[in-house]
C-alpha cells in the first residue's frame, strides 16, 4: 500500500503551484479513483520513458509534429488514412496502427490534427474513434482547427470515461511546425496542460486560454486576424506595382515598419515568386473563417473584413485553387484588377 500511495502522489515536476494542486486533487480523490492506478497520469512526470503518445493525421503539419516527437525520444504510434504519406515517421522508427482506436490502446497520450470538425469527431469520439479504446486516466489532445462546441463535446465525452480531453488547434505553418515553434492554444484542465507541457514544448509554446473549447476560440480569433492581414499584405502588394514599384524592394522596405507582419516574412517573397505550395490549404482556411463566421452569427457580432477575406478566399476555391496555400490569394485581387505580378520575381536576397 505505501509503495502504491508513493507512486500516486509523486511530484510532478512543472511547478510547485502545480504539484500542490495536483496532490490536492489526488488526495480527495483517491478513493474514487483507488480501482483505476492508471489516472495518475495527472501527477506523473511526463517524459519518453513512461510516455506512449498516438498520432492521428500525418499531413502537411502533423509530419513534421511527429518527427520532434521521435527526435525527443517518444515512443510513436500514428494513424493516417493514406500510409504511404506516413512511411518518412516510419522510417524514423514510427509504428503505424490500422484505425484510431488501435491507435489508443497502445498509447498513454493521443494526439490528432486532422481536416474538418466532422474528421475530428469521427477519430475521437466516433464509432471507431481513440476514446473508446483509451485507458482511464488517458488524453486526447485535438490540434485541428475545429468547432468549439466539438471540443465541449468530445471533453464531455472524454470526462464520462475517466480520461482527459485538450482542445489544442495551433498557429505558425508548415514553418513552425519544421522549426519546432508553433502557437498552441490550448483549452481544457490547465493541470493537464501544465502536465503535458513537454510534450507540447516539443512542438512550440503553449498557451492556457481557458477551460474547453477556449483553445479553439483562441484559433478562431487568431484566423480572423490573419484574414485581414492577408488581404492588406496582397492589397499593398498589387497597388506597389501598379504605382510602378519594385514590389520586392517595397516589401523589404516596409518589413521593419508599421506594416510589417508574420504574414509578410513568410509569404511576401513566396507570392513574388509565384510560390503557392501549400503550407496552410485554402480549403482549411475557407472551413477556419465559415466557423468564425457562424460563431459570429451565435455571437451577434458584425465582422465585415472576416466576411470579406471569406468571400476572396471562396473565389480563389470557384476557380479551382482550394489546395494552394492561402498566399494564393494574391491571384483572387489580380483577377479583380486585371494585373499580374508575376514578371515581378523575388529578388535573389
């Protein structure tokens, strides 16, 4: 028995605020909990030793997420539907599982960062989702941008099982993800969070934004914002070259300014250089602003430049350009002014 308390309430090690907490947490429950050891999860210490983590979607982002995993030293069990897309992870020594819940039962923590909030659902909580084969005290944690009511829905879920659920979307690229250095919004249990921080101090910086389904609000806020900044960052660029300029001196001029932006260091060149490979899809992002939209609608809010970038990036779909990167937008504004700043290559800098 004394060995079985001590093994339940060994410190964690993110903070003593934390342990404190934690300990707390144990002690009134323990007899709740005294038939399922495997909760301590909570009060573990989180590192690749005693750590299984499950993977599920190994797209774009999702790749690069699990390769800082397998670096870190994590054992890894991912999903995905198309396995070949996976076999760079398999080959750093990944293990692939046929379905999500064959993904669960092999894993103490399960991430997912798939496309659309019914993919989400699906995965997590359907029929055949990670919940219903992961252990009691387990996690999920959901990277996608989705619906904040799915996260509500799937913490829900979760709780009703004894585990644990994150709602963690992030924001930063294909970039961040390659450096290690995403946005990661996180809502849910801030113990949890605060538990899992090494794992996600793999991926980035984590951001406790409120109970669940703040992550995803988080998400959304930040996608509103990047709507606009795209559209000014394209605007500017189209009337710099209709007023005659070196589009590409002018982005270097005003990149130090007022206007510069992240959206201007990771797209600027790459719009001059007629480089739409997708780091962010313009389908995703057209699904990122419909939910903003409709949360607007929920909210009683009047969002005209959200409601406008929305309109410019479905154009961009009507014309069968949903799978480039959201920097294809520029081509949506050269369409508008019969222009084209393709013989405005990007400078050898």
């Amino acid at each position: 028995m004394r060995s079985s308390l001590s093994k339940l309430f060994r410190p964690c090690t993110i903070s003593r605020t934390t342990t404190i907490f934690s300990l707390t947490h144990t002690l009134n429950n323990h007899h709740h909990h005294r038939s399922m050891a495997t909760t301590t999860t909570t009060t573990d210490s989180i590192n690749p030793t005693n750590t299984r983590i499950g993977w599920i979607g190994t797209g774009v982002m999702g790749r690069s997420m699990c390769s800082h995993l397998i670096k870190a030293g994590y054992s890894l069990t991912i999903f995905t539907r198309t396995q070949s897309k996976a076999q760079p992870l398999l080959d750093m020594g990944a293990h692939f599982a046929s379905s999500p819940l064959s993904v669960a039962s092999s894993s103490d923590i399960v991430f997912s960062i798939v496309g659309y909030p019914s993919d989400v659902r699906s995965v997590l909580i359907g029929s055949s989702g990670a919940l219903n084969s992961l252990r009691p005290g387990g996690i999920l944690v959901d990277m996608t941008t989705s619906d904040p009511s799915v996260a509500v829905e799937i913490a829900s879920a979760s709780s009703a099982k004894g585990c644990f659920a994150i709602d963690a979307p992030v924001s930063g690229g294909d970039r961040g993800a390659k450096n290690g250095t995403l946005a990661i919004f996180a809502g849910g249990d801030e113990s949890v969070i605060r538990k899992i921080q090494p794992v996600f101090d793999c991926l980035g910086k984590v951001n406790y934004m409120g109970g669940a389904g703040k992550g995803q609000f988080a998400k959304l806020a930040n996608q509103i914002t990047i709507a606009s900044t795209m559209v000014g960052l394209v605007e500017g660029m189209v009337y710099a070259h209709r007023a005659g300029l070196d589009v590409s001196l002018y982005l270097n001029a005003i990149s130090t300014g007022a206007a510069g932006s992240k959206s201007l260091d990771l797209y600027g060149n790459r719009i001059l250089g007629r480089d739409f490979e997708a780091g962010f899809f313009v389908n995703h992002f057209v699904k990122d602003l419909g939910i903003c939209i409709m949360e607007c609608q929920n909210m009683g809010l009047a969002l005209p430049g959200l409601a406008l970038a929305h309109q410019l990036y479905i154009s961009l779909q009507a014309h069968g350009e949903g799978n480039l990167g959201t920097q294809a937008l520029i081509l949506a504004l050269e369409r508008l002014n019969n222009v084209s700043l393709e013989t405005k290559k990007a400078s050898s800098s």
